[in-house]
C-alpha cells in the first residue's frame, strides 16, 4: 500500500493508482486546472523526486505522469517539508528542512519549458509557502519557524523582505480570500498574524498550539491542542498522540466571531471540498461540517447579538453575508431604539438615518418632537431630503426647525441647492419661510424657481416693494405678466400709478418682456385687451385718461369699452369744470370723440352718457345721426327754443312731415304770444297742404292768445283755394257729361244705321289698305297680316285697347272699393 495516491470521489468509493515505490510525502491539488503534483520517494536515502500528474490524461489507466525531477536543492540531498503551485502553472515552490526553497518558473508540467532555482536560503526549517498574486504582480511569502519573508517573483532578482521575526509549525500557515485581501495567515502560539506582501497586518490573540490552519470560504479554520491536554513542542506540529484531545474553531473575522467549535479525537487533517468542510481522524472516521443556509445563520446569530447588544457586531454580520436592505434596515431600526432607550439620542438617529428609504420616517419623527432634541430631528430630515424622499410635510418640517435653531447657514444652504438638486417641495418651503418672516429667503426661492405668483404676493402684502414687484412682472413672460397685472394692478396703482401706467400701455401695445436678448423687431410683440384692465384705474382717473387716450392714438382698433369709458371720462370733466377756457377745451375734445364715428354699434349708451352729464351739442348730434328728427325738436321745444323749433321743421320737415303738425300743436299750447311763430307753421302747411283747415282751427282753439287774426290769412287763402277747386271740378263734371252723351249717340247709330268703312291705310303700317283687311266700329282698319302680329286678341282693337283697359281697370277698382265704408271714412 506504500507510494499509493488514493482519490475519494463525491460517492466515496475509494480508488488508487501506484505513484512512487517508497512513499508519498506531499500533495498538492490545483483548484483551476485537473494538475495534482506529488512529492515522493522511489528508494530508500533521502532522495525526494516530484511528480506532476495530469488527471484527464490516462497512461495505461492510471493518471499520465508529465514531469519527473529531483527535489534536491544544490547539491546536498535534504527532506522536503512543503509545497506549493500558483494556478497558472508559471511557478512551483518547495520548502526544505533545512531552509532552502526552491522555485521553479515557467511551464511545471514540462521540463523544457521551465528553470528551476535556489530563491531562499536559510538555517531554519521552512514550514509554509503561498502565492499572492495581485493584478500583475506575483508575491511568494516564506514562513520558517523563526521568520516571515516575502519575495517578489514579478520583478528581476526577486526583491525580498523580512516581515517579522517569529513563525510557525508546519500546516500552521494559509492565504486568505479576497474579503481579507489576500492576506498571509500564520498561526503562532501566542496568536494569529495576518501580513500583506510589504507589511504584517492585525493579529487576532487566539491562545493555545496551533496543529493546523485553513482558509475557507472567508472562515479561518484553526486546530489547536486542547489546553487540558499537555503541549507538545516538536517541530512537526502534527504528530500528536493518540490520546490528545483537539479543538476545532471555525472563526469569523470579519465579524470577530466563533462561527463553530468542537473537540476532536486526533485530527490527521481539514480538508475542503464540494462546499463542506471534512475532517479526517486518526481512527479512519471522515466528519462532515456543513455550513448552514445564510438566513437561518444570520438569525441565530442576530438574535444571540441582539440579547447581547452586539448590534454593530450584527450590522458587520449581515454585511458579510450580503443580507438585503430590509434586513440591515431592521438592525439598524432596532439598534437605534437600543440607543434612544439609553439616552444616547445623537447616536440613535445616526442608526434611524441609516434605514431612511426602508422605515416610515413618522416612526423616527415622533421620537424626537421635542425641542431638546431638535437638532437631532434637522439631522434626520436633511437626510431625508438628500435622498429626495421627503414629502411636503417633510420639507415644512425641516424649515421649522431651521427656523426655531435660528440657523440662517443652514436654511441658505437648504434653499441655495442649484435647480437640478431641488429634492423638496418648492411651493411649501415659500410659505414656510413667509410665515416664518423670512421673506428674503421666500423671496429668493420664488424667484429661482419661477413660483411668479408667490413671489409677487411677498413683495406686495409682506415686503410692500411696489417698484420691485412692478419691475418684476416686466420681466415675465406675456401670458404671466398679463394675468399678474389683472390681478394685483389696483395695489400697484394705488401705490405707484404712473409707473404702472407706463407698464400697462407697453403691456396693451407691444409688449416684450425685459431684459429680452432678441432686440427690437426680433419678435412679434404681443398685445393684451386693454378694456380688461380698466377697472385697475378705479380710483385714478387721471391716469386712466392719459392710458385711453394714449391707447385711442396708437391703436385706433381698441375695443369699444376703450372708447366708452375714454368719453364718460370727458363728460364728467367737462361737466366739472369751472374755469371756462378748459370747460371749452374739454367740450370740443369730448364733441370731436363723438364725432370720431366710434359709437354707431353703442348709440343708445353714447347718448345716455351726453343726457346723464347734460351735454346739449353731443345730445343733438347723435339725435342728428340716429334721424330721431322729433327727438330734436322735442329738445329745443323743451328748452323753449322757438327758433330752434322753426329751423328743425325747415330743415327735416321734408324727411318728416308731421313735424309742422307737433310744432303747431306746440306752438297752439302755449299761452305767451307766438303769433309770429304760428303764422310762419301755417303758411308752411298751406304751401305743403299737409293738414285739413277744421284740424288747424281745432288745434289753435286751445291757445287763448290765438285770435281769429292769426289764421285768417290761412283761412281766406284755404277757403279761395278751395273755391277755384270746385269751379274746376264742375267744368270737369260738364266735360264728362258732354262727352258721355255723344258717345251714348254713337253707340244708337251703330245700334240702328249701317257702318260706312272709308279708311284708305292701315292703322299700324299706314299704308294702302289691300285685302283681305280688319275693321273695327271704332273707325279703325289693319291689314289681315298686320292685325294678327299685333293682336293680342281677335275682337279687340290693337290702336283702342290700352286705353280700353284703363278704363275697365278704374271700373273694376271701384267696385272693389264700393263695400269699404271705413276706408272711405277715413279718408274723409
């Protein structure tokens, strides 16, 4: 059974393969790469060979045997006491009892493509050896039992230091994973040194002879002699008794635990594979330790720290083990309860800022309300804000305690974030500092942040910067300024009217806002309707002129209110003035504004106005305008203007007759003399016959000063007209008869005596009648060709039949009219 290697599979069904005649001293098993290579020996001396197998390769059933070379360093043979591979397969390490290591470099599995060199010499036994490689650079440290020494391999003439002056056994000695950063792990009596390839690192105070020493899986595994059990002191750490007692730890490191602990009966050696660990006894027993699930570890071991009030010891321990964020926010939460309990309270909202995200921030809020702990409560909220998951509440919360602390710095610094790391509500943070008094700060926010509305209401009702505000709102977009200017124009009238004036005819105009870079003409400025902000003048109405009236001359399209409100504002001057050269000046200017031709669609409003402020010429004018003739003279009749009342009949009297009528129903009412006025009506009405004589002498029958004088003239004139009017109607009458006999004697004659045709030419082409030809008892003949183009009917005469027809349609109107007793009536 001597010089066998012996392979245990998952299925531990044992297998072997004869490697040397002799023995096997030493192992080594690459993890990367299917390479074990083996120390032994093929005869009897001291005469140590190496051997590196492939172990996919197969030579007759057994591993293929790659490389065969003498493990002798110089020229004196000496035991090998370890070995090392780098998992690149570019270098090889042997260790020598008697302080020798030598170093193979380049290919170990062949022989051409390697050297092999002496890289340390030394009077004690090497007891450990291990490969650190770090990005590019290669390190092998050398652990004797008196020294520590590491030698860089990346660097020409392989550079060396001492790292300390003391050792350890053999198998005493491992390197760590990276969550240790590759330290060098040696395993002294007194203690464990951890060393990095330039410097020894910490040491953790683990008593007691150490046998073996591992690395696994960010555990260092150590087997120690029991300390009931007697030390033994030989060089080769592992020849123990068969009666000694060994304790094996697994110890945390990171966490600065016992992971596990137990007593064995004469460990032979650890060994880690398939995820457990197994460890292999002097009796030929193999004990397993498999390592729990993550989650049940950690809550075992929490809630053993957590009765113990290890929490930071908790905390490393779920880092280790990359436990969630809910987790870890749950040791922090409970950690912090721990501290506040204890009154610790700066330390407590270290931890509740540590589970911000994860635990309502009201849990930690209502702990710390009070005013002694204030700052406490800012430092959790300014956190809380950092991480933008603050609400409103937060925010306003926040801004209290600034301002309760009276920490200007700090509230600057909150508000003076630039815009792209604004993590809290805007809008609450303004009113917080305005309710607080802080208004240069409100003001700032608002105005970084374009919150125009919050901005405008400081300046006014908390500032009262009036210039300011207005300046501001001259900065705005169109849309913005324009609704501002609605809304607060009154105040800023009230305050600074001829400022805001100014911006309201550039803002009804052509407005732009300032500071804008494009320059004149750039862009299209745009116009607001400036009869909105007629109420904004209420109480100013001397500014409200100057804006109408400049509105009227730059923009001759303003709305009609404009024009409106622009003429009231002139009558009521008018009206008010006393001194009578600007009476006369506003006279003229409110008559050429309603002679401007802007008030045809408001006529009825534009004449109440001139009534209501008794403005006679700009009454008359639009009655003139409207036609409302009686209207006119009702005015003049009115104000007793009998002159007036003559000229309007003269002059609208055509247009409207019955003004002759009302003016002589007026003049017959009036008690004064008026003879001269009434004379000058009836010879009008005379002239035009516009009323009956029984009508006029009934309507001057009311005037007692109107005698029988004052129409007599009319009267003669009437009653003469009248006469010669009967006189000609009676020669008509006779006319008519005369004619009705001869032609009552005409129709006898044609009754009673033949009809002689003597006509020589036809009545419509005059010339000589041929036959066949047409005669009519009227006298009249055609020729039969004539007569029919132009007959419209065969027993009628072409020549007699329009006058014929006139006739007959007299008759049939008078019959028609014959049963229409009131029409006649009223005609009488």
């Amino acid at each position: 059974m001597e010089g066998q290697i012996w392979f245990l599979p998952r299925s531990l069904q044992l297998s072997s393969f004869q490697a040397y005649k002799l023995r096997v001293t030493h192992l080594y098993q690459l993890k990367q790469h299917s390479i074990l290579v083996s120390v032994g020996e093929d005869e009897e001396g001291i005469n140590p060979l190496v051997k590196v197998w492939n172990l996919e390769k197969r030579d007759g059933g057994n591993p293929l045997c790659t490389r065969i070379f003498p493990a002798i360093p110089g020229n004196k043979p000496t035991v090998v006491s370890c070995l090392t591979v780098h998992e690149n397969l570019n270098f090889m390490a042997i260790g020598f009892a008697d302080g020798s290591v030598v170093l193979t470099k380049g290919d170990i599995t062949r022989d051409r493509h390697s050297k092999t060199q002496i890289l340390h010499e030394g009077s004690y036994p090497v007891t450990g050896l291990a490969f650190r490689q770090s990005g590019k650079t290669t390190h092998l440290f050398v652990v004797t039992t008196e020294n520590i020494q590491s030698y860089m391999l990346s660097v020409k003439d392989y550079p060396h230091l001492e790292l300390d002056t003391h050792g350890c056994g053999l198998r005493c000695s491992s390197l760590s994973d990276p969550s240790q950063d590759l330290q060098f792990i040696v395993a002294g009596n007194e203690c464990v040194y951890l060393y990095q390839p330039d410097e020894r690192g910490p040491c953790f105070a683990f008593e007691g002879q150490k046998l073996i020493v591992h690395w696994y899986r960010g555990y260092l595994v150590i087997v120690s002699k029991d300390r009931k059990t007697s030390p033994k002191s030989e060089f080769a750490g592992n020849e123990a008794q068969n009666s000694d007692k060994q304790v094996l730890n697994v110890y945390d490191l990171c966490n600065k635990f016992i992971a596990y602990s137990s007593i064995f009966d004469d460990i032979v050696d650890v060994l880690a594979e398939w995820g457990s660990l197994y460890v292999l006894t002097r009796d030929g027993k193999i004990h397993v330790l498999q390592e729990k699930d993550t989650q049940t570890k950690l809550e075992a071991r929490k809630s053993m720290l957590f009765r113990k009030n290890l929490f930071e010891m908790a905390i490393n321990l779920a880092k280790s083990h990359h436990l969630d964020s809910d987790g870890l926010s749950e040791i922090f939460r409970q950690y912090g309860d721990h501290l506040y309990n204890k009154g610790n309270h700066d330390g407590a909202i270290q931890q509740y800022i540590r589970t911000i995200g994860k635990l309502e921030p009201s849990y930690v809020i209502r702990k710390f309300l009070d005013a002694q702990r204030i700052h406490n409560l800012t430092a959790y909220l300014q956190t809380l804000h950092l991480q933008s998951l603050a609400n409103a509440d937060h925010t306003t919360l926040l801004l209290n305690c600034y301002t309760k602390l009276k920490d200007s710095s700090k509230l600057e610094e909150f508000i003076k974030t630039s815009e792209s790391e604004v993590r809290f509500d805007v809008e609450t943070a303004i009113k917080v500092l305005r309710q607080a008094g802080y208004y240069s700060h409100a003001v700032y926010l608002a105005e970084k942040h374009a919150h125009h509305e919050w901005y405008l209401k400081i300046q006014l009702e908390d500032i009262k910067n009036y210039q300011e505000a207005l300046r501001y709102i001259g900065k705005l977009p169109f849309d913005q300024a324009e609704s501002n200017m609605k809304r607060y124009g009154k105040i800023l009238m009230h305050h600074v009217p001829n400022e805001t004036t100014e911006l309201l005819k550039i803002l009804c105009t052509d407005y732009q806002p300032a500071g804008d870079n494009e320059g004149p003409g750039m862009l299209e400025g745009k116009k607001a309707n400036s009869e909105e902000f007629i109420p904004v003048f209420a109480n100013n109405s001397r500014e409200l002129k100057a804006f109408l009236e400049h509105m009227t001359e730059v923009q001759a399209d303003s709305p009609q209110g404009v024009y409106d409100t622009l003429l009231e504002l002139r009558l009521q001057n008018w009206a008010h003035e006393q001194d009578e050269q600007i009476k006369e000046k506003l006279h003229s200017e409110a008559l050429t504004l309603l002679k401007s031709g802007r008030f045809k669609t408001v006529f009825d409003k534009a004449l109440v106005l001139c009534q209501m402020h008794n403005f006679k010429d700009g009454v008359l004018y639009l009655y003139e305008q409207g036609k409302l003739f009686q209207q006119i003279m009702h005015y003049h009749m009115q104000n007793e203007q009998y002159k007036k009342v003559i000229e309007v009949c003269e002059l609208y009297g055509d247009q409207e007759a019955c003004l002759w009528e009302q003016a002589l129903g007026y003049f017959a009412r009036k008690e004064e003399d008026c003879k001269e006025y009434i004379a000058a009506v009836l010879k009008h009405i005379e002239n035009k016959n516009l009323m009956p004589p029984l009508l006029v002498v009934q309507t001057l029958a009311h005037n007692s000063t109107a005698t029988l004088s004052v129409i007599k003239d009319y009267l003669v004139n009437k009653l003469q007209k009248q006469s010669r009017q009967i006189e000609q109607d009676e020669q008509r009458i006779e006319k008519y008869r005369e004619e009705t006999t001869r032609i009552r004697q005409e129709i006898e004659e044609l009754k009673a005596s033949p009809k002689i045709f003597q006509k020589t030419k036809c009545s419509i082409c005059t010339s000589a009648l041929e036959l066949p030809s047409v005669h009519f008892l009227c006298g009249h003949s055609f020729h039969q060709h004539c007569f029919e183009s132009y007959s419209e009917s065969d027993s009628e005469c072409p020549t007699c039949m329009p006058e014929n027809r006139k006739v007959m349609d007299m008759i049939r109107a008078q019959e028609q009219k014959r049963d229409l007793h009131d029409q006649f009536q009223h005609q009488v």
